[in-house]
C-alpha cells in the first residue's frame, strides 16, 4: 500500500481513536507553557499538534510509512 493511501486509511479508521488519549498523556507527562515534548513516532501529529496549542516547544519525527 502506498504511504498517501496509507495516511488516509488511518485518518478514516483510527486517528480519532488514538487521538482521544493524547490530552491524558500531555496531562500526565505535565506539559504546559515552557516545557518541551518529545514526539516520536509522531504520525499524523495528533500530540504534537496538542502540545502546540499548550505553549511548549515542540520537537517530533516519524519515518516514512513501510520503514522501521
């Protein structure tokens, strides 16, 4: 499958379901203003994007889709 299809297939499928924890986890891990966040394997951003929008600073990466 080729990684766009594979990005919709997700959006379709599971990005809400995986992005229903990730206020949890930011609350857990005590991110707000001035902290830094660490995403990786960040996907389709969902947590990065979250972290974002808490004033800290924000660094992410993933490998392309079919990679490890």
């Amino acid at each position: 499958m080729y990684p766009v299809r594979q990005a919709e297939a997700y959006a379709r499928t599971c990005a809400r379901l995986c992005a229903h924890p990730a206020a949890a986890l930011l609350d857990a891990a005590g991110a707000g203003a001035g902290s830094r966040v660490l995403d990786v394997g960040s996907g389709s951003g969902t947590v990065s994007f979250l972290a974002g929008g808490r004033d800290t600073r924000v660094y992410a990466g993933t490998t392309p889709a079919g990679r490890s």
